[in-house]
C-alpha cells in the first residue's frame, strides 16, 4: 500500500495529542468504535461496518473431493480482497505485504482455532464434502482491518446455511431451500480479533486505532480470543518489545470487548432470524436509516380488494349508456365522408376555391396568350406593307440613313430554316461524292 506519507507537522501533532491522552475522534484511550451489523438477502452475506470502515462478507459452499490426508473433513477457504475503492493507496491486482498478512491472521484465527466443525461438513468419506469459502472485500479503509474483517468472517459463517443433502447407496441429493430448509454450519465459538497500537516503544496503548493513528504507531498488538477468554492467537509487529504486564493488560481489554461485541452478534443474528419467520422486509434496502437523503420509503396503504366484481357491476350500472354511433357514413361534400359524430370537414369548401382560383388562372393566361397573337399579327403586317411599299435599299454613303427593320421573332425562325436548309444540301453533296468514288473504284 502506497499511502501518501503525513508531514511532519502532522505527525507531531498526533503524537503530541495521544501524549495529552486525547484522539481526534473525541474516544479514549481504551475505546472501541461502534459496531453496526447489517444482512443481505440471501444467507451468509452481511456487511460489517467498525466506524468507517466496512467489511462485505459472503459465504458459499461447493461439493468437492477431500484432500487425501483428511478423508472425512470439509475444506475451508478464506481470501480477503483489497481494491482502490477502499483506499487510492491499494493497487489492484497485486498482492502487497499487507494483504499477505491480513489473510494468513485470518486464517489463524478462524482455521486453526478450529471454530467450525469440518467433520459435519463430509458427505461421504473419501468422496464428496462440503467446501465452505468465505470471501471478504474491503468496501472503505479507516483503520483497524483485521478487527472489522474478523467480526464480518465469522457473523457472515453463522448467518450461513448449506443445502440439506440425502445420501442413499452412492446416490447423492442435494435439496433445494423450497424442498429441505438449509442447515447452518456447526460452529463451536466464535473468535474476534482486538488490535492495539503502542506509540513512542510501548509507553502510549490506543485500542482500535484508526487511518492515521495507524501511520505514526511504531507497533502493533493483535489478540484473536472468544467469550471464553479462550485465546486463539497472537500476534505482534513493528518491531517493538513488549514487557509482560503489557501483554496481560491487553488480553484483559480484549476479554471485556470481545463479550460485547459477541453479544452485539448474537443479537443481530437473533433479529434477522425473527424477521425472516415472520415475513418482514430484511436486506440492506432496509437497513438504511430513513433520515438520509437516499433512502425513499413510504407508508404502505392498505387496498381493499374483497367484493371487486360486485363494486364494479355497481359502477356499471349507475354510468351512463353509451352515445348512439352511426353506422353508416355521413357525406357532407363529395369526395368527404364522416363516421360518427364530429364538426363538418372544411375540404369541400376548400377544393371549390381551389377550383375558382384555376380557372381565374386560366382565363387570365388565354387573355395573355390572345394579346401576344394579335402582336404578332400586327408585327407581320407591318413587315409585309413595308416589302411592298417601301422598299429597303442599302448603301455605303455616310450621308444616306440606313433604316434596318429586324422583327423580334421571325428572324430566328428564318435563320433556323436557313441553316436547316445548308446542311441539307452539304449532306446531299457529301453523298454525292461518296457515289462517285464508289464507283469510280
């Protein structure tokens, strides 16, 4: 873990506040922060939160082969996962020192402490037990892991239940939770780990130390132990040496909150299983509080649904019948048709204006067209009186006025039939020639 180091002001200021016996959070030396248990759904699922440090919890169960030293023994499975949703400083997909040393405490204290009975776990001896694997993911890091990921392993393991199994002959049944209702694992106590932080080689203890408390500790006490005042395991790191009365001061601390915290789980275990007989609403949707923002729950209504088909002839009969519908069609204007009933369509009227406006349109083109014949008509006549009367002579004398009459139209027309006329008789003299070199060869 890759954690950004604290300035020096930083750390003189922390270690200067638990010299005064105080800690940023307002606890004592010896206090342990709060614990908040919350199920999931399904059996063997929980989420464990230790002030801001949470814990997801899940248990499952495979039938396996046994190892061949332990015929008639089930096989347990422990992995605990960190990611950088937890903490920017955990990289993903590596297995750092911390994380090494976290799983194997783990497994110490819930393995070799033998608080799960692997023998009521084998199915059929040298053939087929029961693999129960317990995965923990770190959700968010503010201290003290192995306290929050002990307490969520062995809540989520007596949360869990297996799927009851029938053996007759070499046949093997393994029954639904609808057919068989799951049997919990036998589980004879129940070990949680307590931390302690020393400061300045032993002489300052702080119980349950968070984030940054843990940056500027110089060791590290672990003690796994159960209601009993059984200890299940030790462990120490920092390099520190602790005398023998610490060691005893620190199991005494850890009896008193492992009993409270036992019968914190116990409690909750007791709740979830009472809720579930009774058909209540349980998961983590209901374990919300509804004073926050993100929780949207409402006051269920109560619906009266007795006697719907007779309330509802009743509505029946009291409405009012139905309007008359038309089956034939109504015709209002051609080419228009009507069903049932409704304000009178507009397209009739429409279309006769359309009509009216065409043939204004047509008649005002005619009259256009009328007037451009009879200038036409005037134009040639002009041309014609002027060939008669006045003919047009050409001359080279400056003093003489030329007079040119060009009409508007008939000049293309006769320039068209005049270079109509020339290709006509270019074709018929290339033809021509073509016929005597025919048949001249």
């Amino acid at each position: 873990m890759k954690a950004t180091p604290l300035s020096n002001c930083e750390r003189r200021f922390l270690l200067r506040a638990i010299e005064e016996r105080k800690r940023l959070d307002g606890r004592q030396c010896y206090d342990y922060r709060n614990v908040r248990i919350s199920f999931g759904a399904d059996y063997g699922c929980c989420i464990v939160e230790l002030g801001k440090t949470r814990v997801l919890a899940q248990v499952s169960c495979e039938l396996v082969p046994p190892k061949p030293n332990r015929p008639t023994e089930g096989i347990l499975f422990f992995n605990l996962e960190l990611s950088p949703m937890a903490a920017p400083g955990f990289e993903p997909g590596r297995q750092s020192e911390l994380l090494v040393k976290l799983n194997r405490l783990i497994e110490r204290c819930l393995r070799n402490s033998r608080c799960i009975d692997t023998e009521s776990l084998c199915v059929v001896a040298g053939e087929k037990v029961w693999q129960i694997r317990l995965d923990l993911h770190l959700l968010n890091h503010d201290g003290n892991i192995i306290d929050a990921a002990s307490i969520a392993g062995i809540v989520a393991l007596c949360h869990f239940r297996r799927p009851d199994v029938s053996v007759q002959g070499e046949e093997v049944t393994v029954y639904a939770p609808e057919e068989r209702d799951p049997v919990p694992l036998s589980i004879h106590h129940m070990p949680i780990c307590v931390s302690f932080a020393f400061f300045q080689q032993g002489t300052y203890l702080l119980v349950d130390p968070s984030e940054r408390e843990e940056r500027v500790m110089d060791g590290l006490l672990v003690i796994a132990m159960n209601k009993h005042r059984e200890i299940c395991t030790i462990q120490s790191s920092g390099g520190i040496m602790l005398v023998k009365d610490q060691v005893l001061r620190c199991s005494k601390i850890t009896a008193v909150k492992v009993a409270e915290i036992t019968e914190l789980i116990q409690k909750a275990l007791e709740n979830d299983q009472k809720v579930r007989k009774e058909g209540g609403k349980f998961g983590f949707a209901e374990s919300i509080p509804n004073q926050k923002i993100t929780a949207f729950k409402m006051e269920s209504a109560a619906v009266n649904t007795n006697n719907v088909e007779e309330q509802a002839e009743e509505i029946i009969t009291k409405a009012d019948p139905p309007s008359e519908v038309f089956a034939k069609p109504i015709l209002h204007t051609p080419g228009t048709a009507q069903i049932g009933e409704g304000i009178e369509n507009s397209w009739g009227d429409l279309e006769e204006s359309e009509r009216e406006e065409a043939a204004e349109e047509e008649s005002e083109s005619e009259a256009a067209a009328f007037e451009c014949q009879t200038v036409e008509t005037e134009d040639t006549s002009t041309m014609k009186e002027t060939k008669k009367d006045e003919p047009i002579v050409l001359s080279d004398s400056e003093e003489e006025e030329v007079v040119i009459l060009e009409p508007q139209e008939l000049p293309r027309k006769t320039r068209t039939q005049t270079n109509l006329k020339q290709e006509n008789t270019s074709k018929k003299a290339f033809t021509k020639r073509r016929r005597k070199k025919r048949a001249a060869y």
